[in-house]
C-alpha cells in the first residue's frame, strides 16, 4: 500500500461516526468528562464553529485512530487495540476533551476601546508588541543590489554587454527617484569605476569632477557610491598624446606622463601586451601619491559607501604583476589614506592578505570583495570531463573564505559576478545554488553589472535581494504601559535578523515619542552591529522623558543616524510618520505630589499580560 494510499483523511461523516463509537464502546471513560460529549449534535454544532471548528477537524481528519489505524470492524475490543500502547484507553477521554475544548472555542467578547490604554485592565503594568511582519522591498542604505556604472532609475545596459572599464561621465538631472526597469526596483549604493588617467592627466593636477558629480548624482537617486581607481585598462579609452616615451605596443591607458618618468612595463602580462611594471618604484611612489591625493579630499565622505582596493593589474584586479612586498605597500597607502572611509580588498589577493594580517593584529577585520559569483561554468575539453573543471565556486571561494570565515561578523562583504545574470541564464547555471552560495558567504552587496534580469530569474533575484544584509524584523518589544517623565522604562526587545549579515554603520536604534507638537528621541545605547542574523534578545533602560502631559504619548521605531533622523526601517507593516514606523504608545503620568493617578488594584489578581 502507498503512502498516500495509507495517510488519506478520514471525511467529516467519518470523523463523527467514530468519535459515537469511543462513547458507545468506552462509556466508564466518558463518565469524567461533559455528558454533552454523548450527543451527536455536539460534535456537528463544535465543528462549525468557524475556523476554530474546522482547523480541529481537519487534524481529527488525519488521525492516525481515525486513518490508517481505524478498526475495520467496530468493537471495544477493536478499539481498545488501536489505543493500547502506553497509557491506553485513557487517552480516548483525554482526547475527545482537547478536540473539543479547541473545536468549540470562542474568544471573550472584549470591551468597546475609545482610549488606548482601554484595551488593558487596570492592573496590568505592561505591554508586549508584536509588530506583523512586512515582506516588501525596504530602501535601506549600506545593503541589496547595486546599479553599476549607473544611478538608481536610469536605464540598464541595452545588451548582455557591461561597460567594466569605465564609469559615468554623464550625469543625469535630479528629479523623482525611479524604479529600475527589468532590474532590481530600487538599489541603494551604486558601483563606479575609472581608469587612473582619467583623474590625472597630468602629474599632480587632478580632475575631480567624475567623482564630485557622481556622488551628487547617488546621493540625489538614494544611493551612496562604492569607488575603485583602475590603475590601467584598454589603450583604446584615451586618444593619443604627445608623450616622449611609450612602450612599443601600447596596450593599456597609462597616464601618458608616466611612462616620462622612465617607468618600466613588463611583456609578459597577465591581460595584453606591455603593462606597466607594477614593482617599478615609480609605480609605488605615482600611483601611490594619486590614492594618497583622493584620500585627502574624500576620506569620510557620507556619500562614499566604500573604496574598492585595486593597486595593480588590468581594472585594478589580481593584483597584477606585483610582488607580496610590493602589494603590502600599496596596501598601506590605501590604509593610511583612508581611515574614515569604508574599505574592500579584493580576495585572493596579496595586498588582501596582508592587510588582514595588519588589521588582525589589532584584533579586527577588513571588508573585501570577491568577484565571480555564479560562476558555476563547465568545460568543454577531450582530456576533462566538463562536470571537473576549475570555476570559482569550487575552487576558489571555500579556500577563501574559509581564511575570513569569521570577518563578516564586523566588515562588508561585497560580490561581484562572473558576466551577469542573463548570462546566468543562458550557460544553463543553477540559481538556486548560486543563491544559496550569496547568503551562506554573508555578502551585504551585489553587484551584478546592470544588465536585465530574465523573467524566469527574476522573481527568485528579487526576493534573494530582500535578505542580502541586513533585515531587521521586530518580534517583539516588552515595556511599560505607563511612566512618569525621568522614570526609568525597561524594555525587552526581540529582533529577529531574517537577512545574512549585520549592518557596519554605527547607528543607533531609537524611540521617538511625540504628543501634538512635543517630541523627544531616545537612542538605546545597544550597538545594533551586533545584531547579527538571527535571534537577538536584550534589555536595556532607558528614560521616559519629561514634558510630557498627562495622557497618552505615542512611539515611533526606527534607526537613526547622527542627526537623530531615520535611517534604517524594521521589516513590520504599519503607517509612518516623518519616518517614524509606529511601534505603540505610552501613558505619562504627572509627577506632581497629589497629582490624580490612574486608579490600579490593591491586589492584583493572576494576568495574561503581567510577569511572574
């Protein structure tokens, strides 16, 4: 007999038919228990009692007693068997009384609530929330799917085809914030990166104009700008110049005073023909003065989200032909330049390593960038079987993570593709698993070039995006129903973070409350980077501020940054409010001598809602 066969749910008719029989066959058993447990019309009338009545009929439904395991040929004997092991037929009268004390169930019929304080008695002290959880896409900064050499709402790249090698140099006005067309709705942190010729065209004299336009263009679309320097990339991206001295075969778009300088270039590259030589100490020194340049002028910038470590090699990857001696340095400069600013080294590089080596002593961790995810490509070679080919996934991301399996606990972790997810598409890849890769390496951004999601891809991609990072879900928040201004509130929150990684930004989680005109924020001091994904319980202090009248004060939830604005929302559904989700509300009570309070009991009887 198959499974389905043996599991198949007894009909409502059926049900009834063999509870009659338990009351027929077990009448000594039922003599505890109401004698309305007797009659047929009992169990009909409790079984259409709405939903409480149907949810327990359709378990009685599935009753092994009442499927499978049901006597063929009705007797006490019969029965009796069915019920035998452990505490036997007892359990026929405990359960007719769990079916229906949960069949029949009614809610208490509760007061009319015109205050809303009303909807506690008087003697409970405190209240438990229990936001409902919201599954909408959530504009939070710092995390999600970043736009790529473009800004929220332009137009994604017409082909399969990126444009890697350089950034925007046209700007779009501002104006109402789009959604992204066959992409990901909203992306708050755009991706954008430049050859170094293009910032420096002559030694020492910088254009800064790339960036100053872009970081006004991010910060006017919502998004703040993740930045990489490209050291080199194609000789075709610059025209011709006068220089004294070029390699022979130009091939990548040095600043043409460079090569003036008599630095060296190498003929064997890692990309094309004569790129320069990266342990030349003219590199160190030029390259390492323009970083230390952009530093200087951005270093902290609120519109930067972070700077793209790339000190060698073609777009600034691998690390080109450098030396473990050379990246070290390189890798310095970028750290001393920027000790505000956000950082990602690229992994599986040496100036990666030895920055975390660097960082390491000091007992903390660095951001990086891994590029290639999805790449789950198969060869096509006589000597190989394709399912044995080299690709990231298998060979280079668990040995590399596995170096940094702890970082993400406290630095960004930003991820590139290999192509695009059109691509994707087309090689015949297996989302599932490339998904599955994003989330359990804890990745706060993606980064997948701006080219147009497939429509059977994109539903999946946009519900990935959801939990890339961080997303906080309120549980709930325990606290008091009423205070006095400068009483202390304790409060007990549950967060639940349903994403992958914390967030890396100091901010802070905070109440505001507000009655007509008069409002007050209070910052918990709990530092919400430590919310990693997951359950997160604490309880903390914090004041009820004082000026407020008699009466009810409502609350508002969010986190905020520096100026005590929101800047991060709580996956819970509800109205806002200047930003504010509306989380409950609080009575002030008068702190004056003789002052009328709100009447309590003497002696509080047993609660639902009290702790003990």
């Amino acid at each position: 007999m198959s499974y389905e066969v043996r599991t198949k749910k007894a009909t409502p008719e059926q049900v009834i038919e063999y509870i009659m029989q338990l009351v027929k066959f077990f009448p000594e058993i039922l003599e505890k228990y109401p004698e309305n447990y007797k009659e047929r019309s009992t169990w009909v009338k409790a079984f259409k009692n709405g939903e409480p009545g149907k949810r327990m009929l359709n378990a009685l439904q599935q009753l092994p007693a009442f499927t499978y395991m049901a006597p063929g040929r009705p007797s006490r004997a019969a029965w009796a068997k069915v019920f035998e092991k452990h505490i036997g037929i007892e359990q026929i009268g405990l359960m007719l009384k769990e079916a229906y004390t949960n069949a029949s169930f009614k809610p208490i019929k509760r007061k009319k609530i015109k205050y809303w304080r009303d909807a506690y008695g008087i003697g409970e002290v405190v209240q438990r929330v229990r936001p409902e959880e919201s599954n909408d896409y959530i504009p939070n900064p710092h995390r999600g799917t970043a736009t790529f050499q473009r800004f929220q709402g332009e137009p994604i790249y017409p082909s399969i085809i990126s444009a890697d090698t350089f950034g925007p140099v046209t700007f779009p006005k501002p104006g109402k914030i789009l959604n992204n067309v066959n992409y990901i709705p909203r992306s708050t942190v755009a991706y954008c990166r430049w050859p170094w010729a293009w910032f420096e065209p002559r030694k020492g004299k910088y254009n800064w104009r790339l960036i100053d336009e872009t970081l006004k263009a991010a910060k006017a679309a919502g998004q703040t700008a993740q930045l990489r320097f490209q050291p080199f990339t194609r000789h075709d991206e610059l025209p011709d110049s006068d220089s004294k001295r070029m390699p022979p075969r130009p091939f990548v778009n040095m600043p043409r005073w460079y090569w003036d300088t008599g630095a060296g270039w190498t003929d064997k590259p890692g990309y094309g023909a004569y790129e320069p030589d990266h342990n030349d100490p003219r590199y160190l020194k030029h390259f390492g003065d323009f970083i230390r340049a952009f530093g200087k002028r951005y270093d902290g910038h609120p519109d930067i989200e972070s700077v793209d470590v790339a000190y060698g090699g073609f777009w600034g990857e691998a690390g080109g032909n450098t030396n473990k001696k050379t990246a070290a340095k390189l890798a310095d400069v970028y750290m001393k330049s920027f000790r505000k600013t956000q950082l990602v080294f690229m992994s599986g590089t040496a100036g990666c390593d030895h920055a975390a080596k660097v960082m390491g002593k000091k007992g903390k961790s660095i951001g990086f960038r891994s590029d290639c995810l999805g790449d789950l490509k198969q060869g096509n070679h006589p000597d190989v079987p394709s399912a044995s080919s080299f690709n990231h996934t298998y060979d280079l991301y668990p040995q590399e993570m596995e170096k940094k399996k702890e970082a993400w606990k406290t630095q960004p972790i930003t991820m590139e593709t290999c192509w695009n997810a059109a691509a994707w598409s087309y090689m015949g890849f297996n989302l599932d698993k490339i998904i599955y890769e994003g989330y359990r390496y804890h990745m706060s951004v993606f980064m997948p070039k701006n080219v147009f999601y497939p429509i059977e891809l994109r539903d999946r991609l946009l519900e990935f995006d959801k939990k890339i990072g961080y997303r906080y879900a309120v549980r709930q928040i325990k606290m008091p129903l009423e205070a006095k201004g400068g009483a202390g509130l304790k409060i007990e929150a549950y967060i639940d973070n349903v994403g992958c990684a914390p967030i890396y930004r100091p901010y802070s989680m905070a109440f505001r409350f507000k009655q007509g005109k008069k409002v007050a924020v209070v910052k918990f001091k709990k530092d919400i980077r430590t919310l990693l994904p997951g359950n997160n319980w604490f309880s903390e202090t914090i004041k009820m501020p004082k000026g407020f009248k008699p009466g009810e004060v409502k609350i508002g939830l969010a986190i905020v940054g520096k100026n005590d604005k929101p800047k991060v929302w709580f996956a819970m559904k509800g109205k806002q409010d200047e930003g504010w989700q509306q989380l409950t509300s609080i009575d002030a009570l008068s702190g004056k001598p003789g002052s009328k309070k709100r009447k309590t009991r003497k002696k509080p009887g047993f609660s639902e809602n009290a702790t003990y």
